[in-house]
C-alpha cells in the first residue's frame, strides 16, 4: 500500500471530504473513536453515517476464490487468467477515485473490456443529451450564492442527497430562494423555508411542456392555474436554478433534461438561469471523466477489433449481462456493499470494501478481493457533480486493506504476454 495515502489522519481530523455523495462535502468531520471507527461529526448526513458504517463493518478482510480463502497472489494470477481467457470481459460498477480509475483505463485497454458503471444508464442519458443539445449548468458556489429561485424536478433531492439544501441555504448574504418541487413530493418546508409544491400534469414531460410554453408566453389552452403561476416566478427570479438528479427520471430522461435545458434557454433570453444535475456518485462522474481524458471518448467504450470504439447504446452493462454477451465480469465497488449482477457464464472477480462480501450470493465462480475505501481507508481524489472542482480526500482510519489501484497495476502485469502485446 502506498503509504503517503493510507497515512492516518491529523489527531482531531481537521479536513474531511465525504466520498459518498456527489456533493463531496467537505464541511464536516470523521473523527475515529476510541476503538478506531470513523465517527461523523458537525453534520446528521444519514447517507454519510451509512457509509461510514459499511466502510467501518466487521466483514470479510481476506481475497477469496470459489468461495474459499486465497491469498491475494493467488486471486491476482486467477483473474489474470480468466481476463486473459475472455472474448469480451466487462468492467461494471467501477467505484473508485481517480488513481482507481487511471488504473482500471490501462487494463481495460489490455483486454479489450467494455467499461460501465453501476448508474451508466443515467450517466449516459446525461451525455446524450449534452451531446444532442448542449445545455446551460451552474456550480454549488452560484446556487448559494446567487440562487433566488430553486426548483428540484422530478424527484426531491435532499432524501439521496441531503446536503443539498444545507449548502444552498447555510452562509446566505440575503433573504433564502424561493423552493419549488415540480412534479415530485416533498415537504410543506425545508429548512425553515417553504416548499411550493406543483404536481405534474398528466406526467412531468407535459408539464415542463406547458411549463416552458408559458414562460415563452405562448398560447395554452385550458393552462395549468399553479404551472401559471410557476412561469411568472421563473420569469421574475433574477437566478433561476433547475435541479434534477438524472438516475430518477426513467429511461427516457434524455428527453426531459433536453426540455429542461429548452426552458433554462428560454429564462436566460431576459434573465439568468441555469441547471444543476445530481448524479455521478459513487466514482461514476470521476471514472468517466478520467477515461475520456485518456482515450478522447467517455465511457461506454472499448478497444476492440476496430479500434477504439464508442457505443452508448449497445455497450449498456446491463443488457451486455442480461443478453449473456460478456464471459468474464470484474466489477468495482469501494463506496456501497450493494448487490454485484450475476453472471450467466464465465467469472466474476468483485473488487470492493469488504462488507461487499455479504452480497456476492453463489461464490462458486467468483473471486473477492476486498481494497481500501478511497476517503475512509485512504487519500485519493474525486470530481464533484458540478464537474468544476476536483476534491482531495483524507483517510478516516487505518487499514492494512490493499488499493485498488495497486491490485489492478499487478493483475495487469499478470497477464500472458501475447494479451500484453
């Protein structure tokens, strides 16, 4: 391990960021008690304390291959083996930071694997969309501080994303934004300040439809009387800012950010306005933007026999699975011991916290490697959902856990040399 990373943290755990968000928050602490557990403090973020507890969870500390201990030599040379062996390996999950990620690039491209992470449904809708359209995006510094209108769309974010609000609201020079939830539920007031809540009409598309020909201040017949309402406070606010977290939208979410992003263009004809996506949690937004600044091309992509290829649609690690087109599955989850897909045929090797070892089900072709958790174990890095700023992180207790880097660096160089070549 290296061990500028693992270093243990300053006795009273001065900085912190919180890899178990898209936030990244960096505003509160882990300080580990007296038994060593990281203990989270200045904040009651329910989805940071969980994480802490996974990360924290007494489990499985030891590689294992068919459901049987190994050592970790032994499950590098067998997954090197099987990697070697596949026709189409597939890299899923892919939760981890940017050294992880670095990593993951150079044997992705060794063997030809498909990459995909566990939201790559959502993230792709995501880059369709700027792809097809382009779009309007703010950062967390703009919404608190310039944000007099803040509309969550779709879904409330504050219940995935808790801190959400608490930034946008805590610090404020001037009087709280007015809160919108458009097409969602949510509570009658947050934080202190109350919530309008607008249903959606028919469905969400219709009403963001109706919605953004009111604020073009085009005819609609029999208009919504609250989406009416909704336009003229849209067109007043002097900073409007749209909220949608892309993974609760459905499967044509591409469709509904394009319409958002049409309404946003609308608003800043006169005005300003801007969107703020929630997503790439858990290393997704990170691991994608590493693997485009290495190869040109996000992810979704290969090296295979026509060279570098970019296919958003038929690379979907989920139907890949589904339709049992891969034979080998190495699947990455430092951040949520979360259910790992099954696998038709073939091998899956499942890199993650140990606690992932409670959720692997039949181990009878499955090698477990349990790494380090980058931000609790070690230090490491990861891109914000704005896309702005990259955040270091700071390890919250000490481990003798290996990196995933480390791990996937030596099943690189396990493998034959006519797979190298």
């Amino acid at each position: 391990m290296n061990s500028s990373l693992a270093s243990s943290p300053p006795p009273d755990q001065a900085v912190w960021t919180c890899p178990f968000c898209p936030l990244l928050c960096d505003r509160f602490q882990a300080r580990p008690d007296a038994h060593g557990v990281p203990q989270l403090h200045g904040s009651d973020c329910s989805v940071a304390r969980a994480g802490l507890a996974a990360c924290a969870a007494p489990a499985e500390a030891s590689p294992r291959r068919g459901g049987q201990a190994c050592t970790l030599d032994e499950a590098v040379q067998a997954t090197a083996r099987h990697l070697a062996m596949a026709r189409q390996p597939l890299m899923g999950g892919l939760g981890t930071d940017v050294a992880g990620a670095r990593a993951l690039f150079g044997l992705a491209r060794a063997t030809g694997a498909v990459a995909d992470p566990a939201a790559g449904r959502a993230l792709a809708q995501v880059l369709r969309a700027q792809q097809d359209r382009g779009g309007y995006t703010t950062t967390l510094a703009e919404v608190r501080e310039r944000a007099d209108l803040i509309m969550m769309v779709g879904s409330w974010a504050p219940l995935r994303v808790p801190e959400m609000l608490p930034r946008a609201l805590t610090g404020r020079a001037d009087t709280p934004p007015t809160l919108v939830a458009l097409g969602c539920e949510a509570p009658a007031t947050a934080h202190g300040v109350p919530v309008l809540v607008v249903p959606a009409r028919r469905d969400l598309f219709h009403s963001l439809a109706e919605l953004t020909a009111l604020v073009a201040g085009r005819a609609v017949r029999e208009p919504d009387t609250t989406l009416t309402e909704l336009a003229s406070q849209l067109r007043a606010a002097r900073y409007a800012v749209l909220v949608w977290e892309p993974g609760q939208l459905g499967p044509q979410a591409a469709l509904l950010i394009e319409r958002l992003q049409q309404l946003i263009g609308l608003l800043n004809a006169k005005g300003r306005a801007a969107g703020f996506p929630l997503g790439g949690g858990d290393g997704a937004a990170t691991v994608n933007q590493v693997f485009t600044w290495l190869s040109g091309l996000p992810l979704r992509s290969r090296l295979g026999p026509l060279g570098l290829e970019h296919e958003p649609l038929r690379f979907d690690a989920a139907t890949l699975l589904a339709h049992g087109e891969v034979d080998a599955l190495l699947w990455v989850s430092s951040y949520r011991a979360a259910e790992v897909p099954a696998l038709a045929s073939g091998w899956r090797i499942v890199l993650g916290l140990p606690a992932l070892a409670q959720q692997l089900g039949d181990e009878s072709r499955t090698i477990f490697i349990p790494v380090a958790t980058p931000g609790v174990h070690t230090g490491g890095h990861l891109c914000r959902a704005d896309g702005v700023v990259m955040l270091p992180l700071h390890a919250a207790m000490k481990t003798d856990l290996p990196l995933l880097g480390d791990v996937i660096r030596q099943i690189q160089q396990a493998l034959p040399q006519e797979v190298l070549a």
